[in-house]
C-alpha cells in the first residue's frame, strides 16, 4: 500500500479506499490466468467497480474499527491492518453480491443513485452470474490474505454461515411478500423480526464484528454469543430506521427510490400500523398495498399520517437506543463497550 509513513498518516477510510483498486487488480490479473479468460476478467473488474464501491462502507470499515478496540497499538502491525482491511472488502462484496441480487428481484430501479447493475441496458439478467462473480471473489481474497493465519479457518465458516443465514433471511421475505399475492394475514411482527434478524442483522452487524474477534483471537462461543445478543438489536434497529427511510427518506439523501409499499413489502411500518388500525382503516389497506400506482402508495401514506407514523418511530427509536445500553451493560462484560457504541454512532439518526 505504498510508502509505510504515508500510510500512518491515513485515516482508516483512506486506507480502505486505497485498498480497493489494489484488490481489483489483484483479482482480475492475467498472469496466473489463462489467456482466453481476459473478456470475463475484464466483466469481473466492471462488476466491481461498478457494485463494490459506493456505500456508506460502514460494515467493511468495522472490521478495523473494532479490531482497533480488541488489540493493544502494539499489536497492530501494518500487515495486520491490512489483513483487517481486506476482510472488511470481503464484507463489502459480500454485500455488492446480495444487492446485485436482491435488486433483480425485487426489480428496483436504482441503487446508492444509480440505475442497479441489471437496470443497465448490455447488463439484464447476467447480472445473476455477476453477483455469483463477486461471491466467488470473497474466498479468493481470504486464501491470499489469510491463509496462513491461525483464524483462517473461523473466518471461512463465519463468512459461510453468515451467507447462509442471510439467504435463509431473504426466503423468508420473498415468501412472505410474494408480488401479486397480497395477503396481509401473513404480516406479523414476530415473521417481521425473523426476516430481519436473518437477512440483515447476521451480515451486516454480526459479521464484522465477529470476523475482528477472531482476528484478535477470541474465538469462545459465549463472547460471540454476548456480542451477538447486542448486535442483533442494532440490526433490528437498523432494519426498521431504513424502512421509515424508504417511506419517509429524501431519494436525494438516501440514493435511492423507495417502493416497500408497492412491492408488497413486510415493512416495520406496515405491521406496526396494523397493530394499531381500526377494521375500516385495515380494509382501506388491504385494499391499496401492494398495488403497483402512484395513487394507491398515496392512500397508503395518508393512512401512516392518520396513524402518526413518524411519531411512533421517533419513540421506538428511543426505546431501541435505552434497550441497547442496557444490553451492552448487562452482556458486554469482557468486551470494549466502544466497539458497539462506534457502530450506534453510525446509525442512530441517520439520514440514509
């Protein structure tokens, strides 16, 4: 990564960012390759840059954040740094992989303000084995950087796992909220916190954290059992922050145009609602979710303005961040309580 004194003067953002162009072209150089493989090397490099780069980098640069908070200066070398930053773009192609994927399903439009990967006219549904390009890259990485490390083989199952978890999580979103097949009965807020604790809450809360832990060699079930417990609530925090964003976010700000109500989606914000609804305001729902027209998703927000939506999120909003403190003291014990208050720095009161 260039001169060492240059580098102590980086900013972890900076490093990471430094990082990237220097794994894309460790992933799609030619010499260790055979010739003929150049065209899809070079659909590989695209795919990167294009997906990779872009997002708020939250979870790849909490590998190092809270790799920074589990080991003494000493220990951080400039080679463990670096291990700790390419983990961190492992997470960030983890998470281009299900985007890229999840976009063609539930055909959004665009994606941090660009039209998504598949929306892209030469692109269509080859963006399938694209997303599948970019998982592939994940493992390359961690056998280059890691392989030699006594937590390789943590790192290779956690990253599995946590895969797995998250694909488990978007079955059960897809069967929830098929399109076209609106049946609000299956809406409940205990499937709603199943979606979310599997699709989001593993992968981008549990993943970077556990992955610095085991960096820094802890590897006791009960800690990762403790971390997670906390975890697991800011992801679910998380979740519902971004559906209120998809409603009520600026497409501006968020980079991104919402259509959770036209899709059909099992949101915080329509459970939550129908927990509170008399029978007439339930029928008017029923009868405008999930219908794919501007006036239709119009009814529907009249009817969270009716039931004051956002004052009922500011609230859980609150209750969530006095829940996490106390879960952070009551499970925290052997842990710096800095890693977890870092990453609720970054989401309470975020805007996208």
């Amino acid at each position: 990564m260039g001169d060492s004194t240059a580098v102590r003067t980086m900013s972890d953002a900076q490093l990471f960012e430094a990082q990237f162009d220097e794994l894309v072209t460790e992933l799609t150089k030619r010499d260790y390759q055979d010739p003929v493989l150049a065209d899809a090397l070079g659909r590989l490099r695209e795919v990167l840059i294009y997906n990779t780069p872009g997002g708020k980098r939250n979870r790849g640069l909490s590998v190092i954040g809270s790799l920074r908070e589990l080991l003494p200066p000493s220990q951080l070398t400039q080679d463990t740094v670096q291990r700790a930053l390419v983990v961190g773009w492992c997470i960030e192609l983890l998470q281009a992989f299900f985007l890229v994927a999840d976009d063609i399903m539930d055909g959004s439009v665009t994606r941090r303000g660009n039209p998504c990967w598949y929306k892209k006219r030469e692109i269509g549904l080859d963006a399938i084995n694209d997303s599948f390009l970019l998982e592939g890259a994940i493992y390359r990485l961690l056998r280059r950087h890691c392989r030699d490390q006594p937590y390789y083989v943590h790192l290779l199952e956690l990253f599995n796992e946590v895969a797995f978890q998250t694909e488990l999580g978007q079955a059960l979103d897809l069967m929830t909220s098929p399109p076209g097949n609106i049946d609000l009965s299956r809406f409940t807020m205990e499937r709603y916190k199943a979606i979310v604790k599997y699709k989001t809450s593993f992968y981008s809360f549990y993943l970077p954290v556990a992955a610095a832990m085991y960096m820094a060699g802890i590897s006791c079930e009960q800690e990762h059992s403790n971390a997670k417990h906390i975890l697991f609530e800011m992801g679910e925090f998380f979740q519902i922050q971004d559906d209120y964003l998809d409603c009520y976010g600026d497409p501006a700000v968020t980079g991104k145009i919402g259509t959770d109500i036209q899709d059909n989606k099992c949101s915080w914000l329509v459970v939550t609602a129908m927990g509170i609804m008399n029978a007439e305001q339930k029928a008017k729902l029923e009868e405008f979710y999930g219908r794919n027209d501007d006036a239709s998703v119009e009814k529907v927000k009249e009817l969270y303005q009716a039931l004051q939506m956002p004052e009922v999120y500011q609230r859980y909003e609150e209750e969530s961040y006095l829940r996490l403190q106390k879960l952070i003291a009551d499970h925290a014990k052997n842990l710096p309580h800095s890693i977890f208050l870092n990453f609720a720095k970054k989401i309470y009161n975020r805007k996208k």
